[in-house]
C-alpha cells in the first residue's frame, strides 16, 4: 500500500471540500448534512467486500449487517434530501 | 466551480498509485472509484443554490450507484442472495423513514443517521480485522502495523460517531433530558479514556499476530464509552455543534476505513464529509461566540438555571391580545419575522405562512431572519418555513438583514429569544455576550410570542426586549397566537 498517495488524495480532498462547503448556501445546510450523511454510506463498498469474500463466516455476517446499516443511511439519506430540496420554492409570478 | 476543475487532475494524478496495494488492482477499479468521488463533489457542489441543489443530490445518487456496482462486479460474489436481500431490507427501511419523517424532526433523524454510519464503520473495521485476505491487506500471513493503525482508528472513530450520536439522538427526540449531565472529574476521565485509545492503537499495530485480539476489543469498547461520556455533559442549546461535530466525525470514520481499504471514493468522501462537518461546527460556534473547546467541554445551561431562581425585581411588561397584534401588523409596512426553536416544537410556520400571505395581500412587505444557530441543526429553521412553503428569496442571513430592522415597522419574534437579546451586545457579564444578535431594539414596535413570562432561553438569561416600551408580549402558545391573529386579519 503505497500510504503517501492515499494521504495526498485525503489532504486534497480536503482543500476540496472546504471551498465546496463555505459555497454552499446557509439556507441548505440541514439538506447538506442529510446528503453527507447520505455519502459517507459509501462505507457500503467495504461492507459488501467482507459480505462477498469467502473465508471467514464471522466477517460475513459483520459484512452484511453493514450492508443493511448503510443502505439505511444511503436510500433514507438521498430519500430525504430530495425531499427537503423539492420544498425550496422560489416566489410564484403573480 | 473552476476550483474544482483545477484540483480534478491533481486527484486523477494521485489516483493510479493506488493500484500498488498487495494484489495488482485494475487501474479501471479504481478509475470508477475516483469517479464516484467526484460525483460526490459535485452533490455538495449542487448545494450553492437552491436551483442547483436537485441536479447535485441526482450526482450524488449517481456516485453511490457507480461506487456499488464497481465492488460488485470486480469481486467474486459468492452470495448475491443475500448482499440483495440486505441491500433490500435496508433499503426499505430507510425509505419509510425518510417519507414518514416530520421535518421538525429532522435534527434526531440526522443523529440516527450518523449513528449507524459510525455502526457501519465499527463492523467494516471489525470484518477487516477477522479477514483481512478479503481487502488484501494480508503481508507476509499478517496485517501491516500501518494497516492496522488506520484500522484502529477507524474502528475507533466509529464507535465515537455511533454512541455519541445515540446520545445526541436521545436528547434531540426527547427520550432523554435535555440538560447536561454533569460526572465529577469528567475531564480528567475523558482525556484519560482517549489517551488509552491512543495507546491501545499503538499496542495494537505492534502486537504479533496471536495478541492482537483482546487490545482490539478494549479498543472497541472504550471508543464506544468515550463516545457517550463526550455528548452526555452538552446541553441541548449547544445541539447544533454536536450535530455537526458528529457528522464530521462520520466523514472521518468514512476516511480512516477507506485508508485500510486504499479506496479512493472512500477517502475522497470522509475527507468531504469531514471538512463539512467541521465547517458547520466552526460556524455553529461562532454564531454563539463560544469556542469550540467549549462547547465540547460541555455544561453550558446548567448552572444558569440554578441561578435564575433567585429572587429578580418583577419589571413591569406590556401584554397584548391578538387582535392588537393583527391591528399593527395590516398598518405597518414592513415586517420582520424572527422564528427559533419554539415555532419548530409549536408546528407554528404553516399558521405563520398564512398570516405572513394575508399581510402580503395587504401590501405588507414580510421578510423572514434567520439565525446560524435558531433550532436544533445548521439550517432547521430554513427547511421548515420551506416545508410552509415560504418562498426562499423572503428568507434572510443574520448579517443580510440586521441593517434592515431600523426601516422596520414591526419586529415579528415567534419562539426565539437568546437571538435577539441585546444584553449580548452590552453585557460583559453575560453568559451569551459577543454573541451576534438581531437588532430587533431598532424596530418601531416589537412583538414578542411566549408562552409566559416565566422560562427564559436556553442561555439562562432575562431579556431587555420584553420590557421595552415598543414591546408588546404575546403570551401563548405560538400556533395558537399565529392563527388566531390570521383569524383577526381575515
């Protein structure tokens, strides 16, 4: 595992997430941490790994509870998120 | 958006490296990870505005299905049944709940929510640990100690996020009380509890193989202790900051498994989800002048409480009746609507859209502020007068709109206090002072919805506003009152 090149794409998508978050409008802030949340399910990736993978039963079942958990987060997540944002309405023209 | 133009090669170029893990990666893997990355970029990107905010959770959704797939397809699958069958079940669940919930309840959904990404993470670390061949992580019939550090602290910040986030969960839906719950000696205890996970970790990458077992368990365990001792001291004012601070702490959860892992889209979006956390504390905190220490040190509210029991000089106040209320506001020009926490508890702001739609129809200008921390999340207060279907270009920041209350016939305060308390401005003493606050003292005529005298905000402290000569104190409850003046305008 090469570590350095893991870091710089974390320290980079850092510098990355600051300036995409101070853009992002106050008004939308709970809609923001609702699709974070929504996101940081992509923990699903490690979980379907140890759900798929032969070898150990214990990881398996660990692998697939966490399937379940982060698909929660993931469908309830977007879920909700479009459904706070489909409430922003601009002014009707009269 | 060119800033993201310009740090995309830069990702791109990081991106290959990756494929030096144990087992030769395929450079396309990782290419789709890299890409779902950056459709995550772009969700949080589309959030600049409200017309932008659908085609970024679209993005989003997109990122998900390309990361899913991806882990799919590239690994032998012996048991698709049953990864479908809890993709499924998971997903119905969260469906259900992302339709039933009311949207005053979204502060304890979000906290749910982060509980079970810090779940997540715990049991991925866990499976990582008891087969590690499965992620390629087995070198010379061991885990790396460097594996095993970022395993450790991904376990660890996990367990954090999931019992810290069951706490604030408690707290927000009302199934535990509000107030700070006080240990003696807690700092000492939870600087103690962390410095032992530290040294667990270190312990635990550089234990051999057959004594890696117990130190990993000790390590689980305190991470989740630690994680319940940190949020039981915050008060219920201080919500906001920890709902941020937690939703940080998923993104780092997030980041430290996809460091194990060497998954890029994993990485990329902790570090996202990371920052934006910890950009919503920083702007939580700053919002009440407190310092982030602070806050996280807890105890804010508890002993202002005790305090306020003391006897205080009645002063004399001005109470007036709905129908007073509606007769101003139909001769006034302009309005300022000022909502907090108390319209969210009331279900006040479909009466209140009502009663802002007759003034408009009577050439009323009706404008909404907005305090950083009014409700219990980053932005609750926006989401719910959205729900009301309050139109968004009505609804103003703090600092777009203070200036504005000088020209302001009526300064409109349903369920706030702390916000507009002036003592924050004047009074060193104060436990809220240096907190930026409305000017609702320049308005020609203040009302005040309450439901007594008697409570005052979460800070603790008496507020000047009720006692001025323009203020008239409404005193009831805030739906009640709403309707009833919209019953008096009609």
């Amino acid at each position: 595992m090469d570590f350095i090149s893991i870091l710089s794409i974390f320290v980079l998508a850092c510098f990355v997430g600051y300036y995409v978050v101070w853009s992002v409008t106050p008004a939308l802030h709970t809609p923001l941490m609702a699709v974070t949340n929504a996101i940081s399910s992509v923990i699903i990736v490690g979980a379907l790994i140890a759900a798929a993978e032969a070898g150990s039963p214990i990881a398996k079942w660990l692998g697939l509870a966490g399937v379940v958990l982060a698909s929660i987060n993931i469908f309830g997540g977007f879920a909700v998120t479009e459904r706070m944002l489909a409430m922003y309405k601009k002014k009707e023209k009269k | 958006m060119y800033r993201l133009l310009l740090a995309a090669p830069f990702l791109a170029l990081a991106a290959p490296a990756h494929a030096a893990t144990g087992e030769a990666v395929n450079p396309w893997v990782a290419l789709a990870y890299l890409v779902a990355g950056v459709f995550f970029i772009l969700a949080l990107r589309g959030l600049s505005s409200p017309s932008t905010s659908r085609t970024g959770n679209r993005f989003g959704i997109i990122g998900m299905l390309i990361a899913v797939v991806t882990t799919l397809v590239t690994h032998d699958i012996a048991n698709i049944a049953e990864i479908g069958i809890a993709i499924f079940l998971g997903g119905i669940i969260g469906f259900t709940i992302a339709r039933r919930i009311a949207m005053t309840a979204m502060p304890e959904l979000v906290a749910g929510f982060h509980s079970l990404v810090g779940l997540a993470a715990v049991l991925v670390g866990w499976a990582a640990y008891l087969n590690p061949g499965a992620f390629g992580l087995l070198v010379d019939g061991g885990i790396s100690p460097v594996s095993k550090v970022e395993m450790g602290l991904g376990i660890a910040i996990g367990a954090i996020t999931f019992s810290g986030s069951v706490i604030a969960f408690a707290k927000l839906s009302g199934r535990m009380s509000g107030s700070p719950i006080l240990l003696p000696a807690r700092h000492v205890i939870n600087l103690g509890t962390l410095a032992a996970i530290l040294v667990l970790t270190a312990l635990f990458a550089m234990a051999g193989p057959s004594e890696t077992m117990p130190l990993i368990v000790a390590l689980t365990v305190l991470a989740f202790l630690i994680g319940f001792l940190l949020i039981i001291p915050i008060g219920g004012a201080d919500m906001p900051v920890v709902v941020s601070m937690l939703n940080s702490y998923s993104g780092w959860a997030a980041a430290a498994m996809g460091f194990t892992l060497g998954n890029t889209a994993m990485i990329i979006t902790g570090a996202l989800v990371g920052s934006s956390g910890a950009i919503l504390s920083y702007i939580m905190c700053r919002a009440m002048n407190r310092s982030f220490i602070s806050v996280i040190a807890g105890g804010f509210g508890a002993d202002a409480s005790a305090g306020g029991g003391e006897a205080k000089e009645q002063r004399p106040y001005k109470q007036g009746s709905a129908a007073d209320a509606a007769f101003m506001l139909e001769q006034a020009e302009k309005v300022i609507i000022i909502p907090g926490y108390g319209m969210a508890v009331a279900q006040a702001q479909h009466a209140l859209r009502e009663m802002a739609d007759l003034l408009e129809e009577k050439g009323v200008e009706v404008k909404y502020a907005i305090h950083p921390v009014a409700g219990r999340m980053p932005g609750h207060m926006n989401v719910l007068l959205a729900e009301a279907s309050v139109p968004y270009e009505n609804v103003f920041e703090l600092e777009d709109i203070n200036s504005e209350f000088a020209q302001a016939d009526v300064a409109f305060i349903i369920g706030a206090n702390d916000v507009v308390n002036p003592a924050a401005k004047t009074d060193k003493s104060s436990p809220i002072y240096g907190m930026p606050v409305f000017d609702v003292d320049k308005a020609k005529q203040v009302f005040f919805i309450k439901r007594s005298m008697g409570g005052v905000g979460y800070a603790g402290v008496d507020n000047d506003v009720f006692y001025m000569d323009q203020t008239m104190m409404l005193l009831s409850d805030a739906k009640k009152m709403v309707e009833e003046i919209v019953k008096a305008l009609d």
